[in-house]
C-alpha cells in the first residue's frame, strides 16, 4: 500500500512549481523558498487532505489541497469522484485524525452527490453540488474560526433573511488554533450577481444614449433601492447579535491616522496621485474635525456590487471574510457600517465608468455614467435610509471613507490593471472639489 506521507514528500518537492499556477494561490508576487508537510490526513479511501506551510521572503503562510493515494494526483479536490465524500461526511457528521465534519444544528442534507467546481475560480475554491448546497473551500489557512462562518451563523441566530444560510462545516486544529477549512451553504441557482445587472444596466442607458437613466428599460435605481436595504437590515441584524459600542477619540485617532498612512504608501508607488495629495490629506483631516460618537460594530468589510446577488425573494449578501488584502486582526476589528455603504458606492462608480474603459473620449456618454452612478448612489442611500440613519446625514466621514477606498482602489489598479486606473483617480478629482 502507498504511503501516504511519503506520497506528500514527493508533492511538497514538486509544488514551488506547481502553486504560481493555481488561481487560487495568494503568493504570486514572491519566490517559493521552501514547501514544507504540516499535516497528512486520509480522509477517505482515495483522498488525501494536507495542510502545508509555504515559505516566501518576508512572510510564511498555510494552505490546503489534496491528492489521491492511488495516483497521486494533485488537486483532487476538483474531481467529483473525490470530493462528493466532503458532503457525505457533513451529512454524517465524521471526525478522522483531528478533522471534524458538521451540519449545522437543526439541518437536514442530501448525500450522495458530487461537487463541480463554480464557473469563476477565486482565491478560494467552491463546489456545487447538485441545485442545493455550495462548499466553500479556505485555501489559504488563518488561525481561529473563520470570520465568514462566525458572521454567517451570527446573522442566522437572528433570523437573517439577506444571507444564505449556513449549513455545516470542516474544520481542524493546528498547533492548538482552531481553523475553518471549509462551510458549506445552501446554493441559489436562479440568483445573479450584482454587478452583473449593474453591467447590464448600464449598458443599456449606454446604447441609448439620448436618453435619461430613468427614462431606459434597464434602469437599476429600484434594485439599488432595495439594495440598500438589505444592507442596513443586515447591519443591523449583525448589531443585534454581535453587538456594537460607541468609538472613542483614540479608536477614531487610529482610523484618520490610518487612513493618512494608506495614503503616504500608495503616493510613494503611484505619482499619478501626487496631484491629489493635498485635498486628501485636507479631507481626511477635515473629517476628523466633524467626527462625534459613532456607532462601531462587526461589518462586512468588503462590500460591493460583486458581493451581492439578486434572487427572487430579494438580496442577499455574500463572502463576509472581509478585505483580502487586510490582516486577520483588522478583518474582525469594529467598524462604521458607512465603511460597507462607502464601498458599495464606490462599487456604482466602477459599474457606470467600465464600459469607457479604453474608449475614445465621449462627453455624452460620460454625462450619462455620471448620471447613472448619481441616480443610484441616491436609491441606495434611500433604502438604507429605510431601516438606518441616512448616509448622507455623516457626509464628511462618508467622504474620507470613501476617499480611503479610492486610494486603495488606486494602489490595486496601478498593479494589476492600469488601464483603469483613470476611475478612481477622477474619483478621487471630482470628490476632493466638492463632487460626489
């Protein structure tokens, strides 16, 4: 029989190789120093499951994959005929070698069917399976449970109804820290993405562009409307189970301070923003002036048009593992829910300006973005409104939010694509001269 830990030496060796090509590995930007086994479990039969430590200049970081025993196959984790055992044993309800499979409390699930991989792979990787469930596999591993599950099952333990629902889990413990490999959620197969009826939104007012937005067949201000609160009912549904308390000076200090340290980094890497300097620091500034008591609570951290979907009964919010470039420690820190509806605005911005991406100059066009993104900035704001304080009531500290995420949204787009760097640099133009 094959040795399954001598069969993970062998593949430990292979993968400073085999990693850069993976999409969902998060250390494209560094060398691989070394590979290193932390765990080898088989899980069943076939499949192998290994938690492996990767070491990188300047940083160390866990992942996980799996491999077949028979073969040694890599990434087996993608093969139906492997990974519909993940679902079986969390319908069961298993533990082997330190991993434990578990529904949720008071669910009922189907075994039996296999996973294939969702359409767009991302820096983690999911699996449907059949029409009914979603598992979401960690990739890369942190330390605790898993702040997409801890803020899943707060918001189910209050009746949440913008979410889907949680279903089970596997997890692990690794050098006595408690870590989430995966959660499994109940799969929407009519819902559709946010920024995906944006696009098509926008589109259309673009192809009739003698037209007002609100006078287009594809007009969005009623879905944002809506939108908007959905998001507030899940702030508020997450402050009634998590909690919330009143920032204090230090608390606030730290967020304009850090908003201004954001900004000293990306000037360094991008001179295009050099010319905004001056009014950013003077906002950023302006808003600490204005700043009293404001609420703080668990959030989502990462909210735009892409994090949503739209299904028959409404919207519904997803991936709340917040920023991914953010530490573990900033992702579970207490927040201004305007730092979500901040991101959700810049998200409008984005939806209206991609299609000019690359384009000639069109002053008419251009007019019709802006009036596409005022138009629903407003709605959502609106539906907030509905259930929360009105955004636009904080103007000043939802600028400097918003104004902190275009400057990270500048840094983002002078990496990986430049030639939308122009959205959030005229963003930023047209905010800092009394725009929004």
């Amino acid at each position: 029989m094959t040795d399954p830990h001598e069969l993970v030496e062998k593949l430990t060796a292979s993968l400073p190789d085999l990693l850069p090509a993976a999409r969902w590995f998060g250390g494209k930007d560094r060398p691989i120093t070394a590979v290193r086994p932390l765990r080898t479990t088989v899980v069943d039969g076939d499949l192998v499951h290994v938690v492996f430590e990767v070491e990188q200049p300047g940083r160390t970081e866990n992942y996980q994959g799996a491999l077949s025993l028979s073969t040694g196959a890599w990434d087996v984790l993608l093969d139906p005929e492997h990974n519909g055992v993940l679902l079986d044993r969390i319908v069961s309800g298993y533990t082997v070698d330190g991993i434990t499979f578990a529904h949720e409390p008071g669910t009922e699930l189907r075994p039996g069917l296999r996973g294939r991989p969702i359409g767009v792979e991302q820096s983690n990787t999911s699996l449907i399976y059949g029409q009914q469930y979603i598992l979401k596999i960690f990739r890369k591993l942190a330390s605790g449970e898993n702040r997409d599950l801890t803020m899943h099952r707060a918001l189910r333990s209050v009746g949440c109804e913008h979410i889907a629902q949680p279903l089970g889990s596997i997890s692990t413990t690794l050098n006595d820290q408690q870590i989430t490999l995966a959660m499994l959620q109940e799969f929407l197969p009519d819902a559709v993405e946010g920024w995906d009826m944006a696009k098509t939104s926008v589109r259309d007012l673009m192809a009739e562009a003698d037209l007002h937005a609100f006078e287009v067949g594809g007009d969005f201000a009623g879905e944002a409307q809506r939108l908007g609160h959905a998001v507030a009912k899940v702030h508020a549904d997450l402050a009634e189970a998590l909690g919330t308390r009143i920032a204090d000076e230090d608390a606030i200090d730290r967020a304009i301070k850090g908003m201004q340290r954001r900004l000293g980094v990306v000037l360094e890497a991008v001179p295009e923003l050099g010319r905004h300097e001056e009014p950013l620091r003077a906002a950023f500034a302006e808003a600490r002036h204005h700043i009293g008591a404001i609420p703080i609570q668990h959030i989502h951290g990462d909210l735009h048009l892409g994090q949503v979907l739209r299904t028959v009964h409404g919207w519904l919010l997803i991936d709340f593992e917040g920023e991914p470039a953010a530490e573990v420690e900033d992702r579970l820190a207490l927040r201004s829910p305007l730092r979500d509806v901040a991101g959700m605005l810049r998200s409008f911005d984005y939806a209206a300006r991609q299609l000019l991406i690359g384009q000639p100059d069109d002053d008419q066009l251009a007019y019709r973005a802006m009036e596409w993104t005022k138009r629903n900035r407003a709605a959502f704001c609106a539906g907030y409104a509905e259930v929360a304080d009105d955004p636009r009531d904080h103007a000043h500290l939802l600028r400097a939010f918003e104004l902190d995420k275009a400057v990270y949204e500048v840094a983002y787009e002078h990496a990986n694509r430049p030639e939308w760097l122009t959205v959030p640099l005229s963003s930023i133009a047209r905010m800092t001269s009394g725009g929004n």
